[in-house]
C-alpha cells in the first residue's frame, strides 16, 4: 500500500480515537473530568506514535 495512504489512515484512525475518547472518558470518570481530558490526549499521542512506528518499521 502506499506510504501516504497508510499514514492518512492512521491518522484519521487516531483522530477518531481521540474524539470518541474525548467524549467517553469523562463520562466514565465522573469527578474526575480533567484527568480524563489528560488521558484521552496521552492515550491518543501513544496510539499516533506506535502507529508512526510501526509504519516506519514496515516501510524499512
């Protein structure tokens, strides 16, 4: 597959993680929305870089 098209993808995979995170979480944590706000965004920065790695790491 393309390289554009595979990072696009998991782009658009992470963002609609986040979203869905962002929406969720503090639902699920009531009384703590804050921390669920900094989880969802740390959540999210992981999930976009494993994914970054793991299409470098198929690329090489």
């Amino acid at each position: 597959m393309n390289l554009r098209v595979l990072e696009v993808l998991a782009a658009l995979g992470c963002l609609v993680l986040f979203i869905l995170l962002l929406v969720m979480l503090p639902g699920l944590m009531a009384g703590m929305e804050g921390l669920s706000y900094v989880m969802a965004l740390v959540v999210f920065i992981a999930v976009l870089s494993t994914a970054g790695y793991m299409i470098d790491k198929v690329t090489a």
